[in-house]
C-alpha cells in the first residue's frame, strides 16, 4: 500500500460522508507533496523532471494493478518483441511502421510498451490511429505513437492557429493530437523517441488517416468526414521536452513549440480518491456519476472532480490547478494549414514526406551519432522490461 492509498483509508470515514471525504482529499493531496494556503493547493520548490513521475508513481501503480492478469498471461511471450543491447546494429536500424489493429497481437503489444511509461498513458478517444514502429533487422520494437481526437480547449493551440469558438468548433476535425509518443529500450538509449516522432509526418500516416476516416460517416453525429488532416498536436510529458525540442526534418515534418498548457488536470486525483469523489456523485443522484460512456467527450473525470469537490464544500479550480505544465507542439501537415483551420482555403497542400526519407534523416541526425558516442544500449537486456512490469519500477530509469 502507498503513502497516498494509506492515507486515504486513514481519513475517509465514508465514501458519500463529506466531512469524511474532505478530510481525504486533503490527507491524499499532502501526501503527495501539495501544500495548502488560502488560494489553494500548490507544489513547493522546483517541479524536476523525476517529481512529476513520483506525482504520477500512485497512478501509475494502480494500472500496473488493474493489467496484473494481463502481463502475466500476455507479457512472458511479448516481451520477445524488445530487442537486446546485442541485437541493434545502429548502421543497419530499418525502421517500419505497422497499424495496430484491435484485438490483434499488435494490439496487445501496444497495450503491454504503453503500460511502461512513468506518466500513464490515456486511451486516446474518437478517432484514433495506433502505430508499432519495428526494427526489420531484428523484428523488434523500436517504438509506438497514437493519434486521437484533440480536446477542444486548448488556448496555446487556438491562439497560435488564430480560432475563435465558431472557427475552432467547425474545423477542429482537421487536426489530431498524439497522445502517446516515444521509443522503448534500447532504442530510446539512442535518441529513437526523435525518430518515432518525427514518423508521424509522413506519407504513409496521412494515408492511413484517409483510408480510416476520409469519407466515413461519424458516429456521433452522423456526418461525412471531408476534412484532410493538416495539423497533429502533442504536449510533452514531463515538463521541458526533449524528443520534440529542435525535431526538424529538412522539407518535411518540424515540431513547432507554441505555447504551454495551464497546469490543469486531475491526474493528481486518480485512484481510491477518485473513487470516492464518483460514489458521492452517484449517492446524491447526479448524472455525471455515470457519464463516461462514449460521446460524453474526453473531461468527464474533470467534471466528475470539480461537480464533488464543489458539492463537500472545496473549490474545485483551486484543487484541479496543480500547476504541472506541459509544452505544446504544433506540427504542421500541409503548407496552407493556417489558411484551411481559419476557412479560408479548401484545398489542402500537403507537405508530408515518404517514410524513407524520414527515417534516414533521423538516423544520421541523432541514432548513430548517439551509438557512437555512448554504447550503454549495448549492455540493455529485455529481462529489465519484465522487472519494470512486475515490480512496478520506473519504466524511465533503464
């Protein structure tokens, strides 16, 4: 049991008792390091890089829990899919990209490497795009990236591109945002999140978009899909980012820094606590308790926070203004992405490259260059990957 699940079960004497529940958000938000003063809760001193995977360690223990069944069935023979030190060849690396399809081995797989990531990995909701980048020199996963529906409120992104609330709720549907991105070890030893990323700038991403959506008919509300996809989106992870700082391939994709979220979120939230803050809801009838069903768009748990924070008597901004931000990227798809989000072109000028070029760049720019400077990755072994999931380490410390 962690501190945080401790004590939480100290100090709820009920889940649908507000003094109770009270009590327990304010002994699980200090026992993660927030303090309290009049305004609210915030984090004390600098925010580093291993903070925020140690705000997110709870979170992250409670999926790794929820999966247990899951990696022991699934993980001893996927675990096969990563590479060791000795089986990378950073002059023979060839990367390809394979669609992951649900209920499909692929699909497992991307279950299991997104299970390794120190900040928990979202679902992704909408329309979504999973990809597996694997080495064919040895068959092994270089690294993985989702495309999903982006979140309407976004004012880095908005303002950059211009919108205001009509503009952004009709073409909005032209842009994706990566909820995950990254490469596995040893690949991610060698700079490979670069080269992961900067793949989603490519040729064959575009089409796979327009095989899956371009002239379908959404469920929701029944229209035709007839947007090109022209702008993706992605915040960093952990503060300050370092696979997308300075990610430019030469006439093709460049990851453009726009801005910064507002440090506004509920992941400090998760677990037992989160729970309870649900239970409340359901006790006193309110329909958000039961709100989470698809086309109910992606803040539901925000809602289902601020509504039962507000009702025990906390101020629910107060508590879901951690002060955790994020930096957003832009990366443009076509030429004329500006003037297509503002409606003033339809036609779209593409600017993605093929696979190939990408992959080539990337691998002079920043892999082998890496491998030759620092061999660590060669001492990598994939028993570490088992260990990480079984023993719920830091899937970040190889």
């Amino acid at each position: 049991m962690t501190e945080v699940d401790h004590a939480h079960q100290q100090d709820a004497r009920s889940q649908t008792d507000p003094a109770g529940l009270r009590s327990a958000v304010h002994s699980h938000l200090t026992a993660l390091g927030f303090s309290k003063n009049c305004n609210g809760y915030y984090l004390d001193g600098s925010v580093s890089k291993q903070r925020i995977r140690d705000l997110h360690s709870a979170h992250r223990e409670e999926i790794l829990a929820k999966n247990k069944t899951f990696i022991e069935t699934y993980g001893p023979e996927l675990v096969k899919h990563f590479a060791t030190g000795r089986q990378v060849d950073p002059d023979r690396i060839d990367p390809e990209l394979v669609e992951v399809k649900s209920e499909t081995s692929e699909s497992r797989l991307f279950r299991l490497a997104c299970l390794l990531w120190s900040v928990p990995v979202s679902q992704g909701f909408g329309r979504r795009l999973r990809f597996l980048v694997r080495d064919r020199q040895n068959g092994c996963l270089i690294g993985l990236f989702a495309l999903g529906d982006p979140v309407f409120n976004l004012s880095a992104r908005d303002t950059w591109v211009g919108w205001d609330h009509t503009g952004r709720g009709k073409r909005l549907v032209h842009v994706m945002d990566a909820y995950v991105v990254g490469a596995l070890p040893p690949y991610s030893m060698l700079i490979g999140g670069k080269l992961v990323a900067a793949m989603m700038g490519s040729d064959e991403v575009r089409a796979a978009y327009e095989r899956k959506y371009l002239g379908r008919r959404a469920v929701i509300s029944g229209k035709v899909n007839r947007a090109r996809l022209v702008l993706l989106t992605t915040t960093s992870a952990l503060g300050r980012s370092s696979i997308y700082n300075r990610l430019v391939v030469p006439d093709g994709p460049r990851f453009v820094r726009i801005g910064a979220t507002k440090g506004f979120g509920h992941f400090h939230l998760s677990g037992e606590i989160f729970a309870s803050l649900r239970a409340y809801l359901e006790e006193i009838g309110h329909p958000y308790a039961s709100g989470h069903r698809f086309g109910m768009g992606p803040n539901w748990k925000i809602r289902v926070a601020r509504t039962a924070l507000e009702r025990i008597g906390i101020d629910g901004n107060a508590v879901l203004k951690h002060g955790i931000e994020r930096e957003v990227y832009a990366i443009p798809l076509a030429t004329n992405w500006r003037k297509v989000l503002l409606g003033e072109h339809r036609n779209v000028r593409s600017c993605t490259l093929p696979l190939p070029e990408i992959t080539q760049f990337c691998l002079s720019r920043w892999v082998i260059p890496r491998a030759a400077r620092d061999k660590r990755y060669k001492s990598f072994a994939r028993c570490r990957i088992m260990e990480c999931l079984e023993n719920g380490g830091p899937g970040s410390a190889w």
